[in-house]
C-alpha cells in the first residue's frame, strides 16, 4: 500500500487499565501493519480473493467486501481482476476506516468501481451480490446477532453466488486449542511483539472478539441454506472458509477469461 502506516504499538507501554479493543483513530493509522503481524495468513489469504473470484464471478456482478477497514479485499481483486468484471461496496462501522479506504482505493485503483460506505452490516438492506466476504469481520459480532447476518447475506447471494468468510476459530479440544493460542502468541513474538503488547492486546479483545469452532461455522452457514461449506485454509487458530450456495458450484467453477 502507498498510504502512511505506522507501526503498531498501541500496547507496547503498561496501562493502569486495558480498555475494550476498538477501531479508533490510532489502530486506523497501524492498521495494515498490525493486520500483517497479528493474523497468520492475512496476505496469502487475500491473495486467494482474486483467484476465487475469477472462476465464480459473473461478469460485471456486483461484490460486498463487509466490515473492509482500509479497503484491502477490494484491492486485492482490483489487483487481479480487470475494472469491468466486478462492481464492490465496502461497509464499515468506522468512519475514518471508510475515509481512508476511499482515499487509499482513489489513488491505487481508480479506475476499479469500487465505493466505500459506512453502515452496520447487521442493519443493511443487501442488493444481489455474486459474492460477498467477510474478511475477520463476524468475530467481531455479539455472537447473538451473527446466524441473522449470515441468513441476509444467503439471501443476497445470486445463484451461484458465494461468501468467503475469514475468522479467528477456537478449537472444540481444550488442549489442542491451548497449543495453537501458545503457538499464535510464538507467532506474534517471532513477529516483534513483547509480552506486554501480547497479554494487554488479549485483555483489550476480552468480550469484543469472540471466536466460534470451525464447526460453529459450518452449522450456520449450512442452516442458512449454503449447499457445500469447504474451509479452504488454516494457519493456527486463523481460518478462511468459502461457502456455496448451489448444489454444483464446484463443478460450476468457470474458466479465468469466460463470461457466465
Ligand atoms: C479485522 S477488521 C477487518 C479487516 C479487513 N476486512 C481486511 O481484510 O483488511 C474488522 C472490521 O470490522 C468492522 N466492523 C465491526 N463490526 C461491524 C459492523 N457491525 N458493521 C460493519 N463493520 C463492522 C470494524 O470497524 C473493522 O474495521
Ligand atoms: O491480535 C489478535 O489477537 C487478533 O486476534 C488479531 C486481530 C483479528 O483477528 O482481527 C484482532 C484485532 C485487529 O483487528 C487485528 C487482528
């Protein structure tokens, strides 16, 4: 990205009290560097997007990329995919996340149709999409409110649309899942982070980010109607699944160049 990053070190010095994680102003101004050190995956994940996109897009469908922060998802398949295979519409909560993906995509990608909104994505009425991410987004949900988001989203999805979802996953073996945390911690040191930043961070997401089992996911996406659920990478305790919401979707995948 062109845009101003600092690092991230919005934990690096002792506070007196650790408050809720939110995407204020200062995670805004780090945000591709923290994204890049604290999610296993993050780029090969989202160079992933294009490549998806290519063999299930309709020509010229239209795209969410919902909860995008600085716009990343729309970038990626700019990056891949020519300006009039796709239209996207990135929805954020943040209003100065919406300001900078604007900017960020008017000056690497300008002639993409891509335009950035900001709206709860709990409370959007969705146009028909051929596909639809959420990219580390639905963590963030209270739990209570995510089957309601993804039945919409089922809804909005043309045949055969699909929805990519990336998320933070807890795993269903306690010991198991306490060697991937002790193995995402190593990452986040191999990565630069003290143990202050790593302990205050996971105070801060206490309650705000709220991680589902891979099998979570799969029931609600399945219950929502998604004919096949394929969880297509993992890396520790960071997972991507792509779901389908016709029957021969897999068999539908079409070549790179060709038109549905
Ligand atoms: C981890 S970031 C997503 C990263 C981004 N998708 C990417 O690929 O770089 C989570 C984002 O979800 C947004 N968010 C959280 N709850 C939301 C909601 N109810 N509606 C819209 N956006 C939301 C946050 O403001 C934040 O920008
Ligand atoms: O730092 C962590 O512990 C994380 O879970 C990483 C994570 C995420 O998964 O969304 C948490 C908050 C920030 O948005 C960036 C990354």
């Amino acid at each position: 990205m062109t845009d101003a990053s600092y690092r991230d070190a919005i934990f690096s010095t002792p506070l007196d009290r650790v408050a809720s994680f939110s995407f204020d102003e200062r995670v805004v101004a780090c945000f591709p560097d923290m994204v890049r050190r604290s999610i296993p995956g993050y780029g090969q994940i989202l160079g992933m997007f294009g490549v998806i996109a290519e063999r299930h897009l309709r020509h010229a469908a239209h795209v969410y990329d919902l909860g995008c922060s600085l716009g990343a998802v729309g970038l990626a398949l700019a990056g891949r995919l020519p300006a009039e295979a796709f239209e996207l519409t990135g929805v954020d909560l943040s209003l100065t996340m919406i300001g900078r993906a604007r900017e960020i995509a008017a000056a690497e990608s300008p002639d993409h149709r891509m335009q950035f909104v900001e709206g709860d994505i709990r409370h959007l009425d969705y146009r028909a999409s051929g596909m639809i991410v959420l990219n580390f987004t639905l963590q963030f949900l209270p739990p209570a409110d995510r089957d309601a988001v993804i039945d919409k989203l089922f809804a909005a999805l043309e045949p055969g649309g699909i929805l990519v979802l990336s998320e933070k996953i807890v795993a269903e073996d306690e010991q198991e899942n306490a060697w991937l945390v002790e193995r995402y911690h190593d990452f986040k040191r191999a990565n630069g982070y003290s143990e202050m930043e790593i302990s205050q961070k996971r105070t801060a997401l206490e309650n705000v980010l709220v991680p589902d089992t891979l099998a979570a996911h799969h029931a609600r996406l399945t219950q929502a109607g998604f004919s096949r659920v394929t969880t297509w990478f993992q890396y520790l305790n960071f997972a991507s699944l792509v779901a389908f919401k016709d029957k021969d979707a897999l068999i539908g995948a079409k070549a790179a160049t060709q038109d549905a």
